[in-house]
C-alpha cells in the first residue's frame, strides 16, 4: 500500500484532527465536504465521520464502529461520489437496500439494488447499468458476491463497503455462510479497499471481522457506544399475562412510536392480537411475511400510521426513524450485542428514550436453545465462535438478574468502560 498520507504511524490509529497535514488529504476532504453539502445539506461531518472519510479517501482499510444515528452510511457514500468506478456495498437486508438506494436517488445519485424480489428484467437493467459505468454505488446481498465476481472484468470496483459488518461474525457463522467468503471475493475484485461499518462489535468481532475480510493495516474508528439518553430497565413477570399487561401500561403512558421485539415468529402474531383487544395499534412483522406487505408495514411504520409494531428481530437495522421512543423486549436475546443493537433504535434523536426488557422463566430456556442453533449449524462452528455465544448468553442472564448497574453490564461486555452511568433501574 501506499504512503500512510498524513495518518498515524501506529497501525489501524488516525492522528488526530489537527495533525492532517498532508495536501492530498486535505483537498480530498474538502472535496468530500463540498460533496456532502451539495447532497446532503450538512455543512461538515462529525469528527468520526471525518476521520473514516479521510482514511478510506487515502486508500486505507477502515474498521468503523459508531453509534446508531451516527451517520455511517455516509462515511461511505460521500467517498463513492469521489472515487472512480464503483463502489459496491454487501448489506444484509432488501429493506435497508431499498431505502438507501431510494434515498440516495432523491439526492441524484447514481445507485442501484439487487435482490430476489426484483424480476428478471429488473436485475439485466441493473447489470448493463453497472457493466456501463453508470452507478456510483451498487447494493448487494453477501450471497450475490459471487456473480459480481464474475462480472469483475466489467467496471473498476473502487471500494467495497460492508455495511452492518457485525453480521459476518453474528450470522456469518450459522444461516448466511457467505458472509465468511467476502475476503476472497475481495482479492478476485481485484483487492479494493474496505470500508466496513457498524453500529456494535466486541473487541472479537471486530477481530472477527478485520480477519475474514483480509483488512489490511485497518484504520480503526471506535467510538464510545454509551447513548446517555437511553434509559435501560429489566422486570421478571410470573406469566406471560402479567408481562403482557405491564408491556400495554408502558406503551399507553409512553407518547411517540414503539417498538416490541420476540424471539418467535409465532409470538408476533399472539402477542399483537392481545394488544389490539386492549385497544392499542399494533402491527406484526417478522421475515416470514410477503416483501411487499413487509414494505408496506415498513413505510406505514415510518409515517407514524403504526404506533407498535411488534417484530422479530428480522425489523429495525437501519431503518431511519429518529424518534422511536420506546422498545420493549418481551424475551431475552440470546447476545448482548443483538439486544444492545434492538435496543438502540429508540432515541436516535438524541432524545430521552426507554429501553425496557419484561422477561418471564421459560425465556431462559428458550434464549439457551436459540444460541445453541441446531444441526448442521452447531457442528460448522468453530470453537471460539461457540465459546462467544456461551460468553454472550451468560451475559444476558447476568444483564437480567444481578444488581449490578445495567448499562455497565453491557458496555464492559462491548469492551468499554464507563464512569458513571446515564440511566438504568439499578442506577436511578
């Protein structure tokens, strides 16, 4: 690789702010600044904004964690504009492709999808687009990599953005194998840089990460994954009435939308129809659904014509809706990583906003059996991968039972320490 332009000598660490002093960053980042309010309206960007932006504009590797609503997409959409050729992004979801492919296209950016809903006409207009040189920013599913590599003599792919990167570690390992493979598919495109973006990773995950996708001498961007204006509670319940009837008593007390998460697609439907004979507008949603009734709950739930929807966690990555202010857990997630990234979907404003886990004693068992995966999943982990959803689990049962603080129960096992707690039921 190349000179380290202005970046730290200390592998995978940006100097900071002040100490850019190289030309060619700085007129990339003015460029990309000149960019981002031309299509985004934002005079500049957040300071750990700036420094992936920078780093993946000199060429660099980046591994970036930062918060939910924290921007990240951005950090690579702004460079894309910049570059030549391409920019291919891995996301996980169809839904979190199309309202990003359909944001970008009301700002009059070049981007495009492909995904199994689209017919098959639909998919050759996308290829010619992108065998033209016509797109900016290509989203895919990690289980279409493989026909991009065997396009790659097409275009000049210039970055390969993966978005929602904690999914090779968390689902790579069990249903989505081809997480694992996006390394070599990198080397076959040709070894673009990488820009892998999250909002939660362990200190293994991101190891994790760094390591299948054969990052190189990775520019890190970790920032604090504390959000003050969450208020985190746990409350154990005798039945699943008595859960049921405290989870009703917050939403009506609560103003603003909510968001209920169960582990069961099956517990969707039940728990939906009991909020609705008390009168309370609640929504199922979870992977089983057709895309086009998913989308349409979707786009209800973000113009506010659903108050509750109540989902698997198949609902909420990436969606962009500000001011969620309640999620309830009516279950117990089987890592912490999950129920923080669930969680997390409230206040994305920056507002004051709940966070409550209602958990009855079979969730326990289920949590266990769920983490455990099962058949030919359970033998196609390796041991480590099986020792950190061990490490996981008992984390949520320690999360759930002992008086510690609730926040620091969660950030330690993100690898963060913090000094004083914002909010939770043990802390006030």
């Amino acid at each position: 690789m190349s000179t380290d332009h202005g970046l730290a000598r200390a592998p995978g660490v940006l100097a900071p702010a002040g100490a850019w002093r190289d030309t060619r960053s700085l007129s990339s980042l003015a460029a990309a600044r000149a960019a981002l309010e031309a299509a985004w309206g934002y005079p500049d960007f957040r300071f750990a904004q700036r420094r992936v932006v920078v780093g993946v504009l000199a060429g660099r590797d980046v591994l970036a964690v930062l918060p939910t609503g924290g921007g990240k997409s951005i950090c690579y959409q702004v460079p894309a504009l910049l570059l030549p050729g391409t920019t291919v992004v891995v996301s996980p979801l169809i839904s979190l492709m199309q309202d990003q492919v359909t944001a970008l296209e009301r700002r009059g950016i070049a981007a495009a999808y492909l995904s199994s809903s689209q017919r098959p006409a639909e998919q050759g207009t996308v290829w010619r687009r992108f065998g033209d040189g016509a797109l900016k920013l290509l989203y895919v599913a990690p289980e279409r990599m493989e026909q991009l590599v065997a396009r790659r003599g097409q275009v000049k792919v210039s970055l390969l953005a993966v978005d929602e990167a904690h999914c090779i570690s968390e689902w790579g390992h069990d249903f989505r194998p081809h997480y694992r493979a996006l390394g070599r598919q990198r080397v076959a495109l040709g070894n673009p840089p990488v820009a892998a973006v999250t909002a939660t990773a362990t200190p293994t995950t991101r190891e994790d990460i760094a390591r299948v996708l054969r990052l190189r001498r990775p520019v890190k961007v970790l920032h604090s994954f504390d959000r003050p204006n969450l208020h985190f509670s746990v409350k154990r319940h005798r039945d699943e009435r008595s859960r049921l009837k405290v989870a009703a008593r917050l939403l009506r007390a609560q103003s603003g939308t909510a968001i209920i998460y169960v582990p069961t697609r099956n517990r969707t439907d039940g728990v939906t129809a009991v909020l609705r004979r008390w009168g309370l507008n609640a929504w199922p949603y979870h992977a089983g659904l057709p895309g086009a009734d998913r989308r349409g709950l979707l786009e209800r739930f973000l113009d506010e014509s659903v108050d509750v929807m109540v989902a698997t966690n198949a609902f909420g990555m990436g969606i962009d809706k500000p001011d969620v202010r309640l999620v309830l857990h009516l279950g117990i997630p089987t890592r912490p990583e999950a129920y923080y990234q669930e969680a997390g979907r409230a206040g994305r404003d920056g507002e004051q906003s709940w966070c409550h886990l209602l958990w009855v004693k079979d969730d326990l068992k289920l949590a266990a059996a769920l983490a455990g995966g099962v058949g030919k999943t359970v033998l196609s982990q390796s041991p480590d991968h099986r020792g950190a959803r061990r490490e996981g689990l008992e984390t949520m049962r320690r999360y759930i039972t002992s008086w510690r603080c609730r926040r620091r129960v969660l950030l330690e096992y993100l690898g963060e320490e913090i000094q004083e707690c914002a909010g939770c039921d043990r802390c006030g």
